[in-house]
C-alpha cells in the first residue's frame, strides 16, 4: 500500500488536504482495471491568497499538522493497520521471532519462554510464517498444549505448565501484533488455561531434625539444603552463592547480598549463627560456597532417598526447603510482610499460601470438641 499527502483545490480557492491509502488495483468484470483506494479528508487548508502574518502563518501550521498526520499514517501503516500486513514482516518466520522475543527475556522468565519454544517446535514447522497465522492455527496451538505436550519423561505436562506455556505463546501474538507482523489480535481471541493450586510439600521442624540426623552420601547437598530450609534461598540462589555475597557484621550478625537467579532482584537477608555454620570455612570472595553442588538425577536421587531414609514418605524436593522456610517463620511467629520481604515475593498473595498451610489456630481446632464415649453398633 502506498499512502501519500494529496491536495485539492476546492471552488472557495482554497487547497484542501487530504492522504490516499493506495491499495493496487484489480480487474473487474468488463476488463477494466480498477485502482483500489481510500481517502481520508484532513480539514487542512492552504490560503494561496494569505496576505496577514497571522494568515501565511496557519497555512504553516496547517501544512505541517498534514505532513505530521501522513507519518503517523505511515507508521500505522508498518505496525500493520488498515486490514494490510506488511509484506515484509508478514514473510517472517514465527518461531524466529518467537525465539529472539525468548532471547530478550531473563532469569526463568526466559527459561519459561525458551521451554515453550521447544514445543512450539514440535507443532509449528521452522518455515512457517506471518502471513499464515489464523484462527486455525491459534486453536491448533492450544490444543497442542492441552492434549499432546508431554516432559522429557514423557508425561503430560501439569495444568500449570499448560497455564504457563500457553500464556508465553499469547503474549508472542501480542507483540507480533504491536509491532506489526500481525493486523489481527488473536491474542485475545483465544481462552487462557485455568491455573490450579498446587500441593506445596514441605517439612515440620520434626521432620527436619530428623533429616539432620540422617547421613546424606553428598555432604555438600546435606549443608545447602538445610542451609535452604534455614534461609529460604532457591536452589539457583544457594548454587551460584559465592564468599564475596557472604557478610558478617560482627556479634554473631551474618547475612547474604545476592541478586536473586529469577527475579533478577537484589536482596539483602539476614540469616542465622546456625545457618552461617552451615557454609563452613571462608573462601577466596569469587569462589563458590557450596562447591560441587550440582542439578542433576543423581543428586535429585539421593535427596529423595536421603529423606526417605530419615521417616519421611512424602515427595520432597529442593525447592520444598524453601517452603520449609516460610512455614517454620510463619508457625514462629513471623508475620506476612516479614516473610514476603525474606522470600523475594513481588506481591503478598504468593506469601499468603503459606498463612494458609501453616494454619495453627485452623489445627488446633480439630481438637476444641470433646471427645464423645462412641458406642456405635
């Protein structure tokens, strides 16, 4: 489409501006090509009869208003307005730019867009583009996530996952559409998956004095775990945890500045005489705390066998140490703010999931009814 400022001289004498959306053209049914075109009326004239400094200086203003009109226009046009995609970025590859969106990203936000690259790629072919995203399509990529995507391990993948892959791919269609690979916001047209509350594991002070008491056959994953459950810190923080990020003020005063692996914040907390102990002798400041900690099956493995072994029959992973954290505070006395500002968390709605596990008062109530002398027959 070309769009271009045009002027017509009206019966008063004055010129009138006004922009044409040229469109092509096409052949009709006689033969006759037909231009295709829009118009849009300005109600911006030139005086070619202007004589008065305040006369020539509207013919100015009104020239200059058009001319601003007709970019705006044009930029419209490039962000893909008017029912027209640009033929161009309409030739671009969805999963290239789905994938330099994931790139621009941080943290596990980009590890969640990178994941939802890696299915994406199993339904949309790598030369698939633009100009053929439709409703087909979009549906086609939903049910994907709904019924076909499945782990590494082969299962399916949870309803939260779903909920999450799912979104990354809407907010790529919003993107696409603002910056004009898209003349359509499919985006909005399609139903997001429902999240579900999920069963957060953790473990009683009991049960974490028991695992202390259990020999673990890695050490270093014994002391960062407890470590965790004592400090809150994720497993990406407790790993690249280094001596320089380890402070001690002095009269039994420790704690850690570190810029958290997901949110990309920096947080100052403080922690115990007992959790610093647990991270032993002092290294050079750019070395590792936990040194020789490692993600992997074997560690994972050994983790569950080790709480296994400690009377424990539940599914605990690392990150249940961080649970651990925020109910032991919260059963401790700690209040919401406090614990919201130890965990990172942005907003106190994520905390609050924790209030609601560690319920003492809601427990205790179990109890407040005497017990009746049963004689059921």
């Amino acid at each position: 489409m070309k769009i271009t400022l045009k002027e017509k001289k009206l019966k008063s004498g004055l010129i009138s501006y006004y922009i044409e959306f040229y469109k092509g053209s096409t052949v009709g049914d006689d033969g006759k090509r037909i231009h295709l075109r829009d118009f849009e009326y300005l109600k911006l004239y030139f005086d070619p009869y202007a004589k008065t400094a305040n006369e020539k200086k509207k013919n100015k203003e009104d020239k200059e208003l058009a001319e601003n009109i007709l970019a705006i226009r044009k930029a419209d046009f490039a962000q893909g307005k008017y029912g027209i995609k640009n033929p161009i970025k309409a030739k671009r590859r969805f999963l290239d730019f789905f994938l330099e969106k994931s790139n621009e990203k941080s943290g596990s936000t980009r590890d969640t867009w990178i994941s939802t690259y890696a299915h994406l790629q199993n339904i949309i072919s790598k030369n698939f583009v633009f100009e053929e995203v439709n409703e087909t399509f979009c549906n086609n990529v939903r049910k994907y996530f709904d019924k076909e995507a499945k782990t590494k391990s082969n299962l399916f993948i949870s309803s939260n996952t779903k909920y999450s892959y799912f979104n990354k791919f809407k907010a790529s269609l919003r993107l696409a559409l603002k910056e004009g690979y898209l003349n359509h916001n499919f985006a909005d047209d399609l139903k997001s998956f429902d999240m579900v509350e999920t069963q957060r594991e953790y473990l009683t002070f009991e049960e974490l004095q028991k695992l202390s008491d259990t020999p673990c056959k890695y050490p270093v994953l014994k002391s960062a775990f407890i470590f965790a459950c004592l400090s809150g810190l994720r497993w990406s923080d407790c790993n690249k945890l280094t001596w320089s990020e380890v402070r001690e003020e002095g009269d039994d005063v420790y704690k850690v500045n570190f810029r958290q692996e997901k949110t990309e914040g920096v947080e100052y907390l403080y922690i115990s005489k007992q959790a610093r102990d647990l991270l032993g002798k002092r290294g050079e400041p750019h070395e590792r705390v936990f040194k020789g900690l490692k993600y992997s099956a074997t560690n994972n493995n050994e983790l569950a066998k080790w709480v296994l072994h400690s009377g424990t029959q539940r599914h605990i992973t690392f990150h249940s140490a961080r649970h651990t954290n925020a109910v032991l505070l919260l059963e401790n006395g700690a209040d919401l703010y406090t614990v919201q500002k130890r965990l990172g968390h942005k907003i106190i709605r994520t905390t609050q999931i924790y209030a609601k596990i560690a319920d003492r008062k809601m427990r205790e109530s179990a109890y407040i009814i005497p017990e009746l002398k049963l004689n059921i027959l």
